[in-house]
C-alpha cells in the first residue's frame, strides 16, 4: 500500500465489470479511496464484495450520458467521500444489433447518437463534474479510456464507436493543456483486444482468434494489465506525464 494514496479518493466509471472494475480494484489495493459508477444496479454487490476484502470501496449509479442525474451522482458521492482526486473514464459501449458491424449506411442515427453520447460525451460530463474540485486542490489525475479502434480505426466497430474513442483522445489532449497549470495531468490508454464481457460473444471470440494470431505477443490482454497501467498514470510517479495516449494491444499498433 502507498502511502501518499491515503486520503486520495478515485471515481471510477464503467466500475460493475471489465476494466473498470479491474482499476477499482487495483486502486483500492493501493489505499486509495474508490467510488465506482455504473448504470447498472449490480454495481453496489461489486463495491460491497471488494469491501469484504478489507478494501475502501463504495458505489453510486448514474447514467454518465444523463447530464442532471450525473451531476447529482457524484455530488452525492463527493460530499459522502470527498472531492475526486483521479478520475477514470472506463464507461463504454459498443452498439452491435445481429453481432455485425454496421455499415454507414445501414447504422441508425439512434446508434450514433447513443455511442457518442456515452463514449464521448460522458467523459465530458464526468470532467466537467470533478475539475473545479481538482484545481481546488491543486492536484488531480484524469484517466480516459480510448481504444485501437480510436487510433488507427476500427476492425471490430463501426464507425460510431471509433469515432467516439478517437474524439476523446483529441478532448484530452485539449484538457491536458488546459489543466496542466493546476496541477492535473490527463491521459488516455488505448486498448487492443482484452477479455471483457464487451468482446466475450462467439462471433468477437472468433474474431479475436484470427486478429491476434498476427500479434507480436498473440493474445488478448486481461483487464488486471490495463488496470495496472492506468494506476501508475494515477500515481504521484506519472505526474509529468500528460496529454498522452498509451498503447496497451500486443503490438498491434506502434505510434
């Protein structure tokens, strides 16, 4: 446990399953006091069974594309927790009807609209709620989650979704400029394939298979080594590192 992240509180979106719970967890090991956001009421038996283990865990809902239920959401949590010192934005989905990939011409407005709203906006949403409290503090850490289909486009996603994960690299590296004089750092991590219930179907298992066979190390990632990597960008240790984006997919991409 690190001393220096006692006291440090972390909200973490996406945190009922996948990355996001494998960062809650990372970072409660850690000493840091996490909060994990979800839409899905599930969210509170996971923040309950980390608390089992001795790890200072809690829980609010909210739909992070909901601009007014968010904003109560992590008020709620804030003055219950305290103000938000590390930010991840792991929210994220991936609109797929029939298991394909959409053409354009075939991808309903609705889809895009709900892609983009959670993917993009959300993370918008979610900053905009916790950087008066960081600058306050003179110190934060915002963390966004992006994906390979964000940096090169997407072989497995429609256009909504790598659009999306582009638009938040571009958002972050504004952000970074902005709040590098408070003290806060923002980073992206851009994901290749990883074991989540988001790539967990027969037709992404299969698809997976054949991508990572061409991989210079062959297999998909687990979530514990995005967490990992995510941590160390919350840490003390990264503090002069921002505007980033980490490539986490084997080799698949190398900026």
């Amino acid at each position: 446990m690190n001393s220096r992240n006692q006291g440090r509180h972390a909200l973490v979106t996406g945190g009922r399953q996948g990355i996001g719970q494998a960062v809650g967890q990372t970072l409660a090991q850690s000493g840091i006091r996490v909060t994990l956001l979800d839409i899905d009421p599930a969210v509170d038996d996971v923040a309950a069974e980390m608390s089992s283990q001795g790890l200072d865990v809690g829980a609010c809902r909210a739909d992070v594309s909901n601009a007014d239920g968010l904003a109560d959401s992590i008020r709620a949590a804030q003055a219950q927790r305290g103000s938000v010192d590390i930010l991840v934005n792991s929210a994220g989905i991936t609109l797929k009807p029939g298991d394909t990939k959409a053409r354009i011409e075939e991808l309903p407005l609705s889809q895009w609209r709900r892609v983009v709203d959670v993917n993009l906006m959300g993370v918008f949403l979610c900053c905009q709620a916790v950087v008066p409290g960081m600058r306050s503090n003179r110190w934060g850490r915002i963390i966004t989650l992006s994906s390979q289909g964000g940096r090169t486009g997407g072989v497995f996603s429609s256009v909504d979704y790598s659009a999306s994960k582009a638009g938040v690299i571009g958002f972050s590296r504004t952000l970074a400029l902005e709040l590098g004089p408070d003290g806060i750092t923002v980073n992206c991590v851009a994901p290749g394939r990883v074991a989540t219930p988001m790539a967990s179907s027969p037709a992404e298992a299969s698809l997976s298979l054949a991508f990572i066979g061409n991989l210079p190390i062959p297999r998909v990632a687990e979530p514990a080594e995005i967490a990992a990597a995510i941590a160390f960008l919350a840490s003390d240790s990264a503090g002069y590192i921002t505007g980033a984006t980490l490539d986490i997919n084997g080799g698949g991409f190398m900026a």
